[in-house]
C-alpha cells in the first residue's frame, strides 16, 4: 500500500492505493479501506482588489470608454490630460489570463479615468472618457 496526500476542490484527502504488478491479478483487500478524512484546508486567497467605483456620464461631445468584459485593470496607458487618437490604447484589461488592449473610441483628450491598476470592473463599467 502506498499512501498518497490528494487535493480535491481545495480540500485535502489522505488516500492509501494498492500498487498493482504488471501482468499480475489483484487479490481482494482483507479489509475494507477507511473512508478518508479532509485534512485542514488552505488559508484562503487574498480578498479581491476593489470593483470600480461608478464613473460619472459623459457629456455632449464625450465618448465613454467602457470594459467590454469582466477584468481586471492591468495597466493605465493614457492619463487624464493625454491626447489621443481613436484607436490607441488607453486600458490593458487582463480577462480570462489575456491582457486585452482597450482603445479610444475617438479621436481627442481623456477627460477623466476612472479606474487604476489592480482594480476589477464588470462588462459595461465606464473606465475612462474621452471628448
């Protein structure tokens, strides 16, 4: 018998195997195997980085620059006050392990960002504005 420590959905068994010979028959165990007990579980993970606080609309002439998937904000490339042309890069977004690039929707100056690195958002959440 070989005993082995299996983690399962974050819980950890203590399980003991039969090592079995190549061309060999199993006999039957003399005896039933016990059922096996968790071990204590892991601490748990660090608590998330804060949601993204609500931006505020933005006005006539304005165009928001929305996260078009859940995420988490890898890095800011464009701070308020930066000019930027529909197409750059203003949010690296990471969702699903790919760091997705978050461009301007059109040509101008971001106005505001309403995000910064470390922070998570939900899809439609306003992370910068753009006029």
């Amino acid at each position: 018998m070989k005993k082995f420590n299996i983690t399962v959905n974050g819980t950890a068994y203590e399980v003991e195997v039969e090592e079995v010979k190549a061309g060999g028959s199993v006999a039957a165990a003399p005896k039933a195997a016990p059922v096996a007990a968790p071990v204590a579980a892991p601490a748990p993970a660090a608590a998330p980085a804060p949601k993204a606080a609500p931006a505020a609309a933005p006005a006539a002439g304005e165009s928001a620059v929305a996260a078009p998937m859940p995420g988490k904000v890898i890095k800011v490339v464009a701070e308020a006050g930066t000019a930027v042309k529909a197409g750059d890069v203003v949010i690296i977004l990471e969702a699903m392990k790919m760091q997705n690039e978050i461009v301007a929707p059109v040509d101008g100056t971001v106005k505001s960002v309403s995000v910064t690195a470390g922070q998570t958002v939900a899809a439609g959440d306003t992370m910068a504005i753009v006029g």
